[in-house]
C-alpha cells in the first residue's frame, strides 16, 4: 500500500466522496513533480467514447500512461486532447511532468490496471505540463526500481497480463508502427497445449491430407469442405511468413485484431494459411520459414487475397479451436517430409540486370545503418504511418552497394541489431528500378537476419553456394578499413532527386505543389514523430552560413544586403546596421542566445521557419580581428576503430570472422593544430561582424555518425525512435554544414534549411559532372565528384552569385520530436530553368 503522504495520495483523495457526500467528478491538480515510468498506445472500440464525453475523438489512437511520485504508481488514461503531445514525442517515457489534472472516471469495463482498488479507482488525465531540461533545475527522478513500487490504491497488482484501460482490447500496439508487436503476452516459445502431438492423434496418421487432396475436395465440394471443420491432420513446411497485420477498427469491438499469412507446402502443392487474433499472439514469433508444422481444427475457406476460386486455411482460437504443433524434421517419414525453402540470392552484380518487381534475396556487410523515420501510408486512407530505415549493404560482387529501404518486418529484436559490420540476410525483397538507379524494398513476406542472435546457424540458407561465396569474400576484410567507411544514422535521401526542374516537373506530372511560406508552416506543425515529407516553394536565398558542428561561435556567412534592407523596414525589431557584407564574414552569436530547443521557434534546433529577417546583435566594437581557416570538411581525418584487437590475430579480421563463424556453428586529427598558421590570405579570415546572424545548431540526429563498434548499442539506441545522443557524444562523419536562408516570394516567410553538398556527394548514386558554381550545386544537391569542390571560404565568397535569383526549392522535413524540426534543402532550380 502506497504511504498516506506520498504525492498521489495526497493529490487524489481529494476525488474521493466522504461518508453521505456524492462523487465528486471535479478535476483534482497535483502541481507537484511527477515522473512517466511508460506509454501504451492501443486502438479505440466502439465504447472508448463512453469514457470521454466532452472530448472530440479526431484520432484511433489511445493511450494508457504509468506515472510515479516515487512512492507508487498510477496508471491512467491520457485524455484524447493530449495525444498530440505523444505524437510529437514531447511526453515520452522518463519525461517530468508537473501540473497534472485528474478526473475521476468510470473504471475499466476489461480486467482493470494493477493496482485498482475496491473504490475502482480510475482517472483520466486532462492536462499537463512537461518539463524541459532547462526547467528540471537538477530535479531528477528517483533512482528506483519502478516496478518495485506499489500501486496507488491497492496493496498488490492484479493478476494476469496489463490490458487497455478504455477499450476492449487484449494487446498493445508499438508507439510507432501497426507492424511489429508490443509486450510480452508475445510469446516465444509455443504455449503449452501445443507443440506435442498425443498418442490417440499418432494413431490417426492414416487420416491426414495432403494440400493436393484438401484442394481437390475444395473445388469439388466434396465432404463438406467449404462448411465445415477439418479434422485431418495437415502436415507442411512454412515456406514464407508474412509481417503481422493489424485489423482494428474503432467502429468494430475484437480483442486481438490480428492476423498474418503463412505460405506453406508439402510435396504435393502450395497454400496460405492464415492465423487469426489471438492466434498470432501465441504463435507468430515461435513460427519460422523453414519450420514443418502440423495443423488440425482448421477451416477452408476461398481465398481473401490472391487468385480467384483458391483457397486459404484458416487458424484461428475459437470456432473451432485450431491445433497447432511444430514436428521435428526427423520425426517426419521421408515420403511425406516437405520440401525445403527455395531461396533466390541475388549478387550486387546480378542486381544491376534485375527488372522492376522482381523478387530477390540478399546476403551482405551491413556498412549503413540508418535512422528510423516514418511516411504517410498510400493505401488511400493516409492515416498510418509507415517505419523505415535505409541499409547499405556490401558483398564485394561489384562496386556498386546494395541499397534497401526496409520497412518493418514485425521483427523487433532483429531490428534493434542491424548495425554496421554486421552481416544481413534479407528474403523476399522487390526490385524497385527508378530513372538511374535501384533500391530493394519490402513484400509482404520480406524477414531479416543478422549475426548477433545466432540465426543464420539455424538456417537452411548457410549452404547454398552464394552465400558461401560471400563468407570467402568477408574473411579476406579488414576491420580497420570498413570501420573507416561505416556510418550510422543521420539525414539520407535516396534515390536522389532528378538534377533539372524539367525533369523534376515531369516526375510531378506537370504539378509542382508549390506551398506558401505560411502554408508550409501549417503542413511542418502537422508532421509526427520521425515522420518526413518532402516540400516545394519558391524562394530566394538572403544569407548563407558554413558552421562546423560544436563550433557555431565561429563561422562564415554572406547576406544579401538588399533583402536584409527590405526585410528590416518591414520588421516591428531595431533595424540592423545597413552595412551588410558581401564577403564571408565570422561571427560569434552573443552569450545569452541559447541553442537548447527550449529556447528557439518549434521549428528548431536543427532549422527554423519564422516571418522575422535576421535579428540585430550586439555590436562589440574594439574587437580585433584574427586569422584562422577552417578545415574544410571534405579533408579527410585519421581515424582508430574503438574495437579491442587481440595480439594473436595478425590478419586485422575479428569483428568479421566473428560475424562468419555464425554461419557455422549450429548453437583524430588535431583540428585546431594549424590554426595560428598564416600560410596564405584568403576571404575566410577572421573580422568583426557588423550583423550576427543568430541561427540554431545543426541538430545531432542530422549529421551521421562514424560507427563506434565499442559502443554499438549505445549508438544504435541513439538513433532508434524515441532515441537521443548526447551532444558531441559520438564523432559526426560531417563536420561542417552550410545553412541557407530561404524567403519565400509569396509571403516573405523566412526558412532557414540545412545544405549538406559535401555529404550528399558520395550518395551510391553518381551525379554527372558539373562546373561547382552555386547554381550547378544547389541543381545537383551536392559538389562534383569530377572536380576538387570548392572550400567554404571560397563558396562563401561566390554566394553573391545568388542575388535576387528566383529559385525551386525542394525541401526535406522530417519531425525530430519535441520542438526540433529538420529541414534540408536537396535541390534548387532556377526559374529560368523552366
């Protein structure tokens, strides 16, 4: 039982009625610190309404939220107003909060939250402020074993698993995607009624069909295969798993809606069988392709999806009740043993010829391992949103990567394993060609495999003689060269965007969708967590900047004096100095600028858009002015792979041969060191600037990281949704970036968006060569790989080049959480393109 004088109870006795008093349904405030231990996101049912009856129920989402005081726990229901606050990632699990309004409220019509007491305590939570870091003041949660601590109300947890507080659901759904599951009524081995087959059902081996037979019976009619049950025992190997797939609707009550499709076969045919509700929740994750399985107590019935007048078998808990087992493949005579999966391997060379649609699979060393984000669903509704990430794999069979945009696969756990060096095994991948270039992407039955789970010893793939091929080629790798060139997460596009706006215009279909700047706004505020879009807007370009991440203080930039005149008439603010230059100049912002998130616009740190020109500074007369250069980002840097190699091993390949032996065993350069040289003269010295440019840092999910092979999970927990990195945690493949202000011609809304042409210059994609003047580069996204691209000071100094040009810009946005919004220009056009 939770003590009489710990926060909540002091807060949430004030709800309850006293003797002869009626029950009070008033907000209660708690103002105090509380602590968010976790977040559950399920579907609404046709109830969930009942439990808010003043709120406008917009969304499908739900969302059942753990709070603490660090004496007991609270679980309670989010109000539907708030659920934006998840969705942009600025409530999150381990957030503060303080402020908190309850309501009472009905209690659960499902099994309550443990810890609901004989009073059927039961709250919803109305309002909230999250604290930020700068407002936490040291203030910190308790460091406790959260599940040690009581829950409100009640001196012990209910029994059985947690459930949904406002509909009538038995699961969860993951805070991000609809494809993988969630907690751990999941189960990973089979539950224990099935998976072993008695004596009585041995004796019934005569009465078993085959896929041929129970097909033939279907068609004809026969035996009342259409109606009724089957008893036969049906005896197949799972050739290929589909990812789960989530049914729920809100105008419809199913406590599990789930369902997944597994392609199976024996020796006399192929067919689907489909696992329904609470089916997949015992089953899925203990089934995989290559498994021999045994079903009984299943229907036929036509098939949903596929081929017309075939059919499908269906498995499901209830009407009748399914039986399923796994069967060991020696206990399976030969005569009737399945045969084994078919793969299709494809090398990096034989992709090059593969056509558009094709199915493959691929083996490869995992070199880039790419942020998690997220995209509108094109199924028509647009409502869900997608998860993805791009990998660059290599296999030595040609220079050209393997480049694959994987979707969620409902496999969570391997997921969180894909860094760089190691080695993945994609199945059932589509070839996806575009203008120069290929990309593999998901099917519905596309599974992944990476060493560090020990699955490819499990599997039947190992042998065949592409895969073989690779493991010769992998062995002869030196850790020390592919760390050099591993990177993790960070901003990646691709394919790439087409260098011409005729081109572009024609991919669009003669519709540009073009935004205002205040539209733009509104679609940028509308955007999720992680999820990314691309936008369109003429512009013209009033300032450039060239930073170097960590050293903001110090950077060169070039504005536009005409348009920072204009822009400063029309400001309410001070009006700067009207000496604008047009040579690089450095700056160093004022002390009191801040560049948390909490003290910038909601479209930043990373970038921001806002109406204002460039704000004044304070002039620090007296200063002198000091050479320095800044390394161009393009000079390369020593770098010492954080592995551990041992003496013994003179062939430099631990990581790697650790990575194959899966397949067998069945169980810094001194930046600042020339700083004071003063070799040459050139525009990039150091003066005083009359105008500082106060302009946010790059955020640290943009740049990509070098992979840090002894800190991988740290790394890869960074970059995974929900994740952050600590500022200048991990070393950055880039260093510098440029930040162009964009003004939009159609209502002056200034947009401040990250450049990256060093960057995007080593994309898998070659560009064609080009003359490395501002216009090429902003066409081309990036530098010529032909020529030396030109160094910042010399870049800067040839911006006047974009004075009062008219520009298409096409602008990457992808929501980062809370207020920090990345926005990246991949392409500007010229008007006088058209």
């Amino acid at each position: 039982m939770a003590a009489p004088g710990c926060v909540l109870h002091r807060a949430l006795m004030r709800s309850r009625p006293g003797p002869n008093k009626v029950s009070s349904s008033s907000p209660v405030v708690c103002r105090e610190f509380l602590f968010v231990v976790d977040l559950q996101r399920y579907s609404r049912d046709q109830g969930s309404s009942v439990y808010f009856p003043q709120a406008v129920l917009s969304g499908e989402d739900l969302y059942d939220i753990t709070l603490t005081d660090g004496d007991c726990r609270l679980r309670v229901t989010l109000d539907p107003g708030l659920n934006r606050q998840v969705e942009r990632n600025v409530l999150q699990p381990g957030s503060m909060v303080r402020n908190t309004s309850f309501s009472p409220t009905m209690a659960a019509q499902l099994p309550e939250c443990p810890g609901a007491s004989t009073e059927r305590d039961s709250y919803r939570l109305l309002k909230l402020e999250v604290v930020t870091e700068a407002e936490e003041g040291g203030a910190r949660g308790p460091d406790l074993d959260w599940d040690s601590l009581p829950w409100f109300g009640s001196s012990e947890p209910a029994a059985g698993p947690v459930v949904p507080l406002r509909a009538s659901r038995s699961v969860f759904l993951p805070l991000w995607n609809n494809v993988d599951y969630s907690g751990d009524v999941w189960r990973e081995t089979p539950p224990p009624d099935g998976g072993v087959e008695d004596e009585e059902e041995e004796e019934e081996e005569e009465e078993a069909v085959s896929v041929s037979e129970l097909r033939d019976s279907f068609l004809s009619g026969r035996g009342g295969v259409a109606r009724g049950t089957i008893q036969h025992q049906l005896i197949v190997r799972i050739v290929n798993k589909s990812h789960l797939m989530y049914y729920g609707r809100t105008d419809r009550n199913c406590e599990c809606p789930y369902k997944a499709v597994l392609e199976v076969c024996d020796q006399t045919g192929s067919v689907c069988v489909v696992l329904w509700n609470s089916m997949c929740v015992s089953w899925y994750r203990c089934l995989r392709p290559g498994d021999i399985i045994s079903l009984r107590q299943y229907r036929v019935k036509p098939q949903y999806h596929g081929e017309r007048g075939d059919m499908e078998v269906s498995v499901n808990s209830r009407n009748p009740a399914a039986r399923v087992s796994v069967l060991p493949e020696s206990s399976v005579p030969p005569e009737r043993r399945p045969p084994a999966p078919a793969y299709s391997f494809y090398s990096s060379k034989e992709l090059l010829d593969c056509r558009h649609g094709a199915m493959c699979d691929v083996i490869g060393l995992l070199t880039f391992s790419g942020r998690p984000e997220r995209i509108r669903s094109k199924d028509g509704k647009g409502a869900e949103l997608l998860e993805y990430r791009w990998l660059r794999l290599e296999d030595g069979a040609s220079d050209q990567p393997i480049m694959v945009k994987l979707f969620s696969t409902s496999q969570p756990e391997v997921h969180e394993k894909l860094h760089p060096l190691a080695v993945v095994v994609c199945t059932r991948l589509r070839c996806v060609r575009a203008a120069s270039c290929f990309f593999l992407t998901n099917s519905v039955y596309t599974q992944v495999y990476c060493t560090g789970l020990s699955q490819h010893s499990e599997m039947s793939y190992r042998r065949l003689r592409p895969v073989r091929q690779f493991l010769q080629w992998l062995r002869r790798q030196d850790d020390e060269e592919v760390l050099s060139r591993a990177l993790i997460g960070g901003f990646f596009m691709y394919p790439p965007p087409p260098v011409s706006m005729e081109t572009y215009m024609k991919d669009r279909r003669g519709e540009p969708g073009f935004l205002r700047g205040a539209e733009l706004q509104r679609e940028v505020e509308r955007l999720c967590y992680r999820e990314r879009h691309t936008f369109c807007i003429q512009a013209t370009v009033t300032m450039v900047t060239y930073s170097r991440r960590g050293e903001e203080d110090r950077s060169l930039f070039w504005a536009d004096r005409a348009s920072s005149l204009s822009s400063s008439s029309r400001s309410p603010r001070p009006s700067p100095s009207p000496s604008l230059p047009s040579t690089p100049r450095s700056f160093r912002p004022a002390l009191s600028s801040s560049s948390s998130s909490s003290s910038v616009s909601p479209m930043s740190p990373s970038s921001s858009v806002s109406q204002s020109a460039p704000r004044p500074l304070d002039h620090r007369p007296g200063r002198r002015s000091s050479k320095r250069k800044l390394l161009p980002p393009e000079t390369p840097k020593k770098r010492h792979p954080s592995v551990t190699m041992q003496q013994e091993q003179s062939n430099k390949t631990v990581i790697l041969f650790e990575a194959s032996m899966e397949f067998l065993e069945n169980t810094n350069v001194d930046v600042d060191a020339d700083d004071d040289d003063d070799d040459d003269e050139d525009v990039s010295s150091f003066v005083t600037a009359p105008l500082l440019p106060i302009l946010p840092p790059v955020a640290e999910e943009t740049l990509p990281m070098l992979y840090d092979h002894g800190h991988k999970e740290e790394q890869a927990a960074a970059i995974a949704m929900g994740g952050t990195a600590p500022p200048g945690r991990f070393e950055s493949a880039v260093q510098g970036y440029y930040t162009l202000r964009l003004r939009a011609l159609s209502d002056g809304v200034a947009v401040d968006a990250i450049f990256l042409p060093h960057y995007l210059s080593s994309s898998p994609s070659p560009l064609p060569p080009h003359s490395n003047t501002w216009a090429s580069i902003l066409s081309h996204g990036a530098f010529s790989s032909h020529t030396p691209p030109p160094s910042p000071a010399d870049l800067i100094a040839m911006a006047a080049q974009l004075t009062n040009q008219r520009l298409v810009c096409l602008l990457e946005v992808c929501h980062l959480g809370g207020a920090t919004t990345e926005v990246v220009l991949s392409r500007a056009f010229h008007l006088t393109d058209l």
